[in-house]
C-alpha cells in the first residue's frame, strides 16, 4: 500500500521549453506532497511542499514561476519545469504523506532524470 | 530547525560482515526518524522509522535501527551484508508529518 507512480522516469528537452512531471498516489489519498531535488552524488533537497487545494510553499530560494506546483487533486501533483535551462537538469523526487495523524510515513515516487540540452 | 549528520560519506564492508551507519539528528522535541535507501537512478525505499515507542526499530532486509535520546542517535544496523545492499542510505528526521529533512547519505559498497 501507500505507492506513489511518478512519470516520466526520464526526460531529455530542449533549453527553453517547458516539463511537466507528474506523480500519483495509486492506493490512497494524498492531502500533501513534496518536492525534492537531488543533485548526483548529494542529498534530497526539498524545493515545496504542495497542499491539495491550495498554493504550494517554497523553501527558500526556490523560484515559484520556475517551479510551478499543482496539487488539484487528492491523487495527483504535478510539477512543471518552466523554460528549463541545463542547470535545471536534476534528479526530481515526489513524496506524499500517508495515514496523517497516525503511524503511518511517507512514500516517495521513484523519481524523474531531467536532461536539458 | 531539524538538522541530520551522517558523518560517513563511503564505507566498505565484506559480504557476510556486520554493518553500522550513522545517523545524528538535531531536534527540540521527540522526533520522527526515517532511514531510506537509494538505489542508482531509483527513488527512495523505506528501510524502517520510528515514532514512538521501543527504541530498537525492526525494519525490512534484516535492517533494524536504535533510537538513543540521550546521544541523538538513530544508527542503522544490519548483522551480515549482501551484495544487493550496496546502494545509498539516507537518514531522515521529520517534525510532526511536515517536511523530511534528509542527511548528506552514506554510500555503501560491499565487497567480495
């Protein structure tokens, strides 16, 4: 239980368009989802934190217009890479909390490779 | 604000051996403490948490973990190795179900 499909595995665009990312939750209802970057060989950075319903929370130095987050359903957030350059490409992480109040964690999706050429 | 320490960037171990991996939060309150591991290209894999409770955490693949308040401390531990563990390992600290905060990882390579 608790799984989050996230798509596209990987993508390749060209400098100046737009990639949307898409992650699911496939068994359960997912009121808040996060957004990670992973730069190779480092950490998961956190970039925002969607609430389905309302506007996402940026951490700090995270472009909003860049990173555009929507969260209109309970099962899906999507994540839009807007005029990616090649320092966006990256290594993006959806996660969701599941089972909010109780013992329950969170799950990730399996991630999306981002390559601008 | 929460903060992760995992102080070893690489480590090796013989297959069949013992293992440990270090995990440092910095926190005020009880926290929630997660290890996950990473395989190349791949998303994140719960290995076990804790919340509350038993402070020795049995997780999957054999891997358990032990909260200790008192050195805010939550080290990975896993009594023989296999090949198939060799992967990245992250620490996670989380507030109240808001936003993990992971640490920097431990590689871990696993020799013959």
């Amino acid at each position: 239980g608790a799984v989050v499909s996230q798509h596209p595995s990987r993508v390749i665009c060209k400098s100046g368009t737009s990639v949307k990312i898409e992650c699911r939750s496939l068994d359960f209802q997912a009121t808040t989802m996060f957004w990670y970057r992973q730069f190779p060989k480092q950490s998961l950075m956190l970039m925002a934190t969607s609430n389905e319903g309302s506007k996402a929370t940026y951490e700090q130095g995270v472009e909003k217009d860049k990173f555009l987050i929507n969260h209109a359903s309970l099962t899906l957030s999507t994540l839009t890479v807007t005029s990616a350059h090649p320092e966006d490409s990256s290594f993006y992480i959806c996660s969701a909390r599941f089972d909010p109040g109780g013992a329950g964690g969170y799950t990730f999706g399996s991630g999306t490779r981002l390559t601008v050429v | 604000a929460q903060s992760v320490t995992q102080p070893d960037i690489h480590i090796t171990v013989s297959e069949g051996a013992s293992l440990e991996l270090r995990c440092n939060y910095s926190y005020g309150a009880t926290p929630y403490l997660f290890w996950y591991v990473q395989s190349p290209g791949q998303g994140l894999q719960l290995l076990l948490k804790y919340f509350s409770g038993d402070t020795l955490v049995q997780g999957i693949k054999g891997f358990e973990a032990e909260f200790k308040r008192s050195q805010s401390s939550f080290n990975l531990r896993k009594p023989s190795v296999h090949w198939s563990d060799a992967a990245e390992y992250f620490c996670a600290v989380g507030a109240g179900f808001q936003k993990l905060v992971f640490g920097t990882g431990t590689r871990l390579l696993v020799s013959p």
